[in-house]
C-alpha cells in the first residue's frame, strides 16, 4: 500500500472509502474509452458510473436482479400508462411508485425465499437503481423502444464490465499501492478527447461503405 | 484487417465528425440558431429562401388556453421549436366533419389530444436539453406526384450535406409505415443515396441495411430522379451561407405546387448518408477542404465534377444508349457442342454456359472478332479445325472474294448450319479468309447475337475485340473506366 493511503487511512478514512474514490475515475475513464474507441453508446457517464457502484454495494447477482424487475415495471407501467394521457412528472412519479412496490414485494419474496443476501443489502443504492429507471422510460418515450432497448443493454453492459473491474484484486492492489497512477488518466483522456479515429462499431455499421471503396 | 484500416480512412466516424468538422465550423451561437427552428426559420425566410408557413406559435399555457383551434387549416404539422430527430413531430393529414382531424397513423386526433401533445411540448420532453420548449403550427407540405409510390403517407425529405459551400453528399429520405409518416432514417424510414450531379437515386437503406423495393408498396428504389435538382443544391448551399453552419444537413422537401421548401438545417448531420450512397463522406470532405468556392453556381459545379459518380447516366436518359468504355466486360455463351467443353486438363466443362472475360471496344473495327484459341476453348473446335483443314489448300489471292472462295467449300459451308458463315478481310498484311461465328453476347448487361470472325489474337492483350457491327446500341466513352473488374 503507498505511503499517501495509508496517511489518509491513519485519519479514519476506511480503506473501502478510499478505494472507491480513486477507482471511479478509473472507471469513469474506462466508459469513455467503451464510447470512443468502441463506440458502445450509453445513457452520458452518470448512469453506467453509478449503475456500476450500485452493483457492487448491492453485488451482481441481486443487482442485476432488482434492476431487471424495476426495467419491466417501469416499461410496462409506462405502456399502461399510455393511454391516460397524464403529464410528463405525474406520469413518471406514477412509474417510480410502482416500481417501489415492487420493489418493496421483490425484498418481500427474497426474505420469504430465506435469500437473506438481498434484504439485508443497503437501501440507498437500492433507491439510486429505482431513479435511474426516469432515465429508461424518457428514453423509450423519446426514441422508441427499439434505441432505448439497445441503450439500455450497452449501459447495463458497461456497467457490468465496470463491476467486473472494480472487484478485481490486480486492479485494487494497483490503485491502492500506486494511487499516482490516476494521473495517467489525463493522458488517456486527452488522447480519447483528441481521437478522430473510426470507432470499432462503425467499422461494422459502414462495413457496406468500406467494402464498396475497393470498385 | 490492414485493408479494412486503410478502406476506411475515407470513411468519417463520429468522433472525426465531431471533432474535425463540427467543432471548428460550428460556432456555438450557430448551433443555437439551427436547433431553433422557428428563429432559423425566420432567417432564411428573411434571406428569401423558401420555408413552409407558420400557422400558429404557442408559447406558454395562456396562449394554448386562448388559441382559436378554429383557425387552424385542414391539414398542418405540430412541431416543438427545439426538438430533434423528428421526435414530438404530429402530422396532421386532414379533417373529420366534427371538426376533429386525423394523423397520418389514421388516428382520430381531438383538440385534448393536441393540448395535451403540446403540454408534452412545454415539459421540453423533445427538447434537445430537457429543458421547457415551445410549440408551433406549420404549413404540410403536399407531396408531389412523382414520390407518391414511395412514400408511407408523410413527405420525402431531401438531405445535403454542405460543407465550404459544396454539397458534398445527397440523400433521399422516404417515409414508411413503420416510421409513422416520418422520413427520419432511425425512425424506420428509407435512405436513398443520390448522386449529387443528377439527382438520380442509387441504393437504398432501411435500419442500416441495403434494400431494393420500398416496404409498403414494393417499388424499385434506385434510378428515381428528384425534379428540381439544381434548385435544391443551390438552394442548400444558400442556407450554409445563411445558417453560418460549416458543416451543415440541410433538409429540403418538395412541395407539388411551392416547389422545394427547406425544412430544417441540422448542425449535427447524421452519418447514415454514407451507407445510403455506399460512399464515405470524410474522403469528399478532405478534397474540399481549403478550396476557395466563388458562388452556389461554382460550388455546385465542383460537386457535380468531384462526386458525380455516374454522369454518363444522363447521356444514356437522353440518347436511351447505354455508354461503354473502351474496355469492357462481355459474357460469351459457351456452345452447347455434341463434344462438351474441354478445359486445359482434359475435362469436362459443361456446368458453365457462359465466360467472362475483358474485350476491346474498337470502333475502328468493323466486325468483332476473337481469339482462335478462346474460340475452341468456346466448343468451336471441331469447325475450327474443319475449316483449317479446307482452307489450308485454297489459293488465296489479292483479288479473292467471299463469293469465290465460300464456293469452294459449299459442301463443308452447308454441313455446319446458320451459326458460321465466312467472311474475306483486307488489310495492310494483305488478303485472309476466316471463319464466322454467330456468337451469344452479353455487353454492359445487353444481350446480342454477334458474328465474330476468328483468328489468332494470342500475341495481343485482349482475345476480343467488339467492333462497329455490334454496337448500334451503344455509345463509346473512351474517358470512361471498366467499372467492374472481374476475378477480384
């Protein structure tokens, strides 16, 4: 462990606390990187940044459990909701309640089921993935469902890859022992922010385009 | 791999369009301008471009309780001032005797229902920020007669691309069922590739993948001609100017009686063009770059000389002849011989009815003619070898004719059918009498029956010539290149 961690361990700061504060731009970084040079597309970087950090409080299996059910919840309330005709805020606080009650049944069920790992989870990350469903809907609303589906799986996707990335153990040491290395991070990002290159999933979506260049 | 690297230079991805082409001529104040459309509506309006008429602007909840529905026109288009990609778009396609109207998706839409879009509107739920948004009626463009098969319901749009004052690309936006009247392409609509000097279409995309016949009503997509294609290039480039945009998408519909009408400029243009012209657009962007373009007239010509890709299509539209190269592909039929096909080894190659190969548009020839070996190789052995044998002792001279000569071997003449005949040729090398085959052909993807003579082509490049007698039907361009080259 570097000098400068534990000089801030040494004031009460809890390890967990500090690993998470120099992993996020890490992965902050890694969801610019999935966007430039890969070109996965995702709701900006707050989504898939907190979706990450809300799987690792909650863990993987029971995160992306809760965030599936909220999903359908949401998308199908939105589809019920349709024909009502309400405004934008009603209509999504409509969306949210429901979503809580299920929510609310789903920790019913887990604590019924003897899956005491799900009820005893923090609620507050719990909450932030109720939020995130606003997110979701508005998306479906404005774009169709086709786009917003396909967002939604490349956020959860990234996420995914992000929780991977964090509970990593290579990963951890090296943050841990060379926090420095975050400066790094500038570099990256000045070279992601500066590159003009085709990203990997246009060299599939323009594949025709390429392919004719050579007539 | 290194191909598809070095094949997709020219192609311009999101973070190049971004960064090389929006940010340094897209100003910000620019921006503002083209994603409100009823301001740049006002500017180009003002600058005597042609815009659809304004019916109503409603910009807070005082003005949509006192608006006169009543004033509104049978048929209209509700639009939010900020909205983007055709999202928050109703099109309202004509009146009920209740003084309801009905959308494009033949739904019944009611005063509630418009209050309550427009109310969507105010939340700014199409705006491009979230932020709250205004409303505004406009003018339904009528659609033109030419695009009425192609289009579901709503109104075709025209794309160009403009960047230093040269439309750099063209498409065709058609709207379908599954778009809901909408030309927008992630919508579902149809993208046609147009070729920027003649405004003719060429392929087609729908979702990003090549189509032929649009979905609904099944007819070809390519080859369509846009009327006013000049007007609209012109047109285009003027908003560039006017918008201040570097790299602009101007959108352009027709109007059957107003003619073209310009719907929107896009800062943000979309890069699905380039699929639907099969064509990469950085590629054209960078041989644009820097040049000094005088006018619209200047810059339309740079465009139509640079990215017309397919000019001798006019000539072929006014002649109705097809324009050939000097080289060109042909298919010969392969005789259906009693011997069969012999390839080099030996054996057998009868699953092939036809070869192609590359041959000599020579206008300076009278008759086509091929190679001797390529002939045999064609099943015309036997004959071949016949009419060598008869020939070989026939005296030849200076003052031989083909009625003189062709009665020497009447007998052989009549054994071999319609398919051969003979033909006398004089040249600087003196007099030779050669065979004549009948020959199926197929040149520039017309069929024709041809007499080829026959004779020893082995020391020269091409083992065909097509000459004179054959191309009634064509038009020979010797700029032009082989456009496909077979074996690749």
């Amino acid at each position: 462990m570097s000098n400068i961690i534990q000089l801030i361990a040494s004031q009460g700061v809890s390890i967990e606390t500090i690993y998470l504060i120099l992993a996020l731009p890490f992965i902050a970084t890694l969801i610019a990187a999935f966007r430039q040079l890969i070109g996965i597309k995702s709701f900006g970087i707050y989504t898939p940044l907190v979706l990450t950090f809300a799987f690792w409080a909650i863990g993987i299996k029971y995160g992306l459990a809760i965030f599936i059910v909220i999903f359908l919840t949401g998308t199908a309330v939105r589809y019920i909701l349709k024909n009502f005709r309400l405004l934008y805020m009603p209509r999504m606080a409509i969306v949210l309640t429901v979503i809580s009650l299920a929510i609310l049944v789903l920790l019913a069920l887990g604590g019924y089921f003897q899956k005491t790992g799900l009820a005893s989870t923090s609620i507050l990350p719990i909450l932030i993935l109720i939020t995130l469903i606003e997110k979701f809907i508005s998306t479906q609303v404005e774009k169709g469902f086709r786009t917003a589906a396909f967002l939604s799986v490349e956020t959860l996707a990234i996420s995914i890859a992000g929780y991977y990335f964090i509970i990593w153990d290579v990963f951890r040491d090296l943050v841990l022992s060379h926090p420095e290395y975050i400066l790094l991070l500038f570099v990256v990002n000045i070279f992601l922010g500066k590159w003009t290159g085709i990203r990997l999933s246009e060299y599939l979506r323009f594949r025709k385009v390429i392919k004719n260049v050579d007539k | 791999m290194f191909t598809l690297i070095k094949n997709s230079k020219g192609l311009l991805g999101m973070n190049a369009r971004n960064l090389s082409y929006i940010r340094p001529n897209n100003l910000q104040g620019a921006i503002r301008l083209a994603n409100n459309k009823l301001k740049s509506k006002e500017a180009l309006f003002k600058a005597g471009i042609p815009v659809p008429k304004v019916f109503g602007i409603i910009r807070n909840r005082h003005e949509l309780e006192v608006f006169k529905w009543g004033d509104l026109p049978k048929s209209f288009v509700l639009k939010p001032n900020h909205g983007r990609g055709g999202g928050g778009i109703k099109v309202i396609f004509g009146q009920n005797k209740d003084l309801s109207w009905v959308s494009t998706e033949g739904k019944k839409v009611t005063i509630k229902d418009l209050r309550d879009h427009i109310m969507d509107i105010f939340e700014g739920f199409y705006s491009f920020s979230g932020t709250s948004d205004i409303a505004f009626f406009e003018e339904r463009i009528k659609l033109l007669k030419v695009f009425k098969p192609y289009s579901y319901k709503g109104i075709p749009d025209i794309r160009v691309i403009v960047y230093n004052k040269v439309p750099v690309m063209a498409m065709l936006r058609l709207p379908t069922r599954e778009s809901e009247g909408k030309a927008n392409l992630h919508l579902g609509g149809i993208g046609l590739g147009v070729d920027v000097a003649t405004g003719v279409t060429t392929n087609a995309v729908m979702h990003d993948q090549l189509i032929e016949k649009t979905p609904d009503t099944k007819f070809k997509l390519s080859g369509v001609k846009i009327p006013y294609w000049k007007d609209i290039l012109e047109i285009a480039i003027k908003c560039q100017e006017i918008s201040k945009l570097g790299y602009v998408g101007v959108d352009i519909a027709i109007d059957s009686e107003r003619g073209p009408v310009v719907l929107e400029v896009n800062a943000h243009a979309g890069l699905s063009i380039q699929i639907a012209n099969l064509s990469p657009l950085k590629y054209r962007l960078k041989k644009i770059n820097g040049l000094k373009v005088k006018n619209e007239a200047h810059g339309i010509r740079i465009a139509q000389d640079l990215f017309g890709g397919e000019v001798e299509e006019e000539i072929e539209d006014i002649s109705g002849k097809q324009v050939l190269g000097i080289i060109e592909t042909i298919k010969i039929g392969i005789m259906n011989h009693e011997l069969g096909i012999k390839n080099k080894e030996g054996g057998e190659l009868i699953e092939k009815k036809e070869i192609e190969l590359k041959a000599k548009i020579d206008t300076g020839a009278d008759r086509s003619s091929i190679d001797e070996e390529l002939a045999r190789k064609l099943g015309y052995e036997k004959v071949i070898d016949e009419f060598k044998g008869v020939v070989k002792d026939l005296e030849i001279g200076n003052n031989a004719t083909k009625e003189i000569l062709d009665e020497k071997i009447k007998d052989k003449l009549e054994k071999w059918g319609d398919d051969f005949d003979t033909v006398v040729i004089k040249s600087s090398h003196g007099v030779s009498y050669r065979l004549l085959i009948k020959m199926n052909i197929e040149l520039s993807g017309i069929k024709l029956i041809s007499k080829m003579s026959v004779t020893d082509r082995s020391h020269l490049e091409f083992p065909v010539i097509i000459g004179r007698r054959s191309l009634g039907r064509f038009l020979v361009d010797p700029s032009k290149k082989t456009k496909a080259v077979f074996g690749k």
